[in-house]
C-alpha cells in the first residue's frame, strides 16, 4: 500500500467523476473546483460512480 510522506496533502474528491476524463480534464477539474494547483505535488483522489 502506497502512503504519502509527512506534510502531503490528499484531496479526495468525494462527488462521482467521470473517469473517461483524460488527464487534462481531471487537471482542468482540480484547478476549477478546488482552486488548487495540480502540480503542487499534492495527491488527488477521485472516485467512479461505484466509488470503486
């Protein structure tokens, strides 16, 4: 199991997401909804419908 070092922040994206979203539009996701900056090198979580 992965677990981030000390001081990472993890933001977990708790509304379903589309997951055929390329990697442009969860980065286009993080900077309009949650204001952050994706390469900040804090980790994103997002979960499908199934929350699988």
């Amino acid at each position: 199991m992965f677990f981030p070092v000390s001081g990472v922040r993890v933001w977990l994206c708790t509304q379903p997401t589309d997951m055929r979203k390329s990697y442009d539009g969860l980065l286009a996701l993080v900077k309009s909804q949650l204001q952050e900056d994706p390469l900040s090198g804090q980790l994103f979580v997002f979960i499908n419908r199934k929350g699988n």
